[in-house]
C-alpha cells in the first residue's frame, strides 16, 4: 500500500478552492448555502495565505451574487 504524501499548503489551498467553487457551480450562487458562502471565503484565504493573491481575491469576489 501506498503511503499518502503529505498535501503542501498550495496543493491544499487549490484543492479547497476547486471543491468550493464545484459546489458553488452545482448550487448557482443565489441558493448557495451559508455553509457554501463560508467554504468560498476560507477558501480564498487559503490561497491568499499560499501566496495566490490574484486567485483568492477571484474566489472571495462576490459571493453574494
């Protein structure tokens, strides 16, 4: 079996911010839950934290529609 690598901070961020905007995609903004609004925001602070400016601001850039 195959040990699992250990996730780097971008790696981590990007996937974060795929899965979140994949619900957000799913739902539409206007029926995305408060649990999705604040899976988006994390995840743009993830990105922002990684060093992915640019990316975090277009995936906190209203997410209330």
């Amino acid at each position: 079996m195959a040990q699992a690598r250990p996730t780097d901070p971008i790696t981590a961020a990007l996937e974060s911010a795929l899965t979140a905007l994949a619900q957000t995609a799913h739902h539409g903004l206007r029926r995305l839950t408060t649990a999705g609004r604040t899976r988006l925001t994390d995840s743009a602070a993830a990105l922002q934290r990684a060093g992915l400016h640019a990316e975090g601001t277009d995936t906190a850039a209203n997410p209330d529609g």
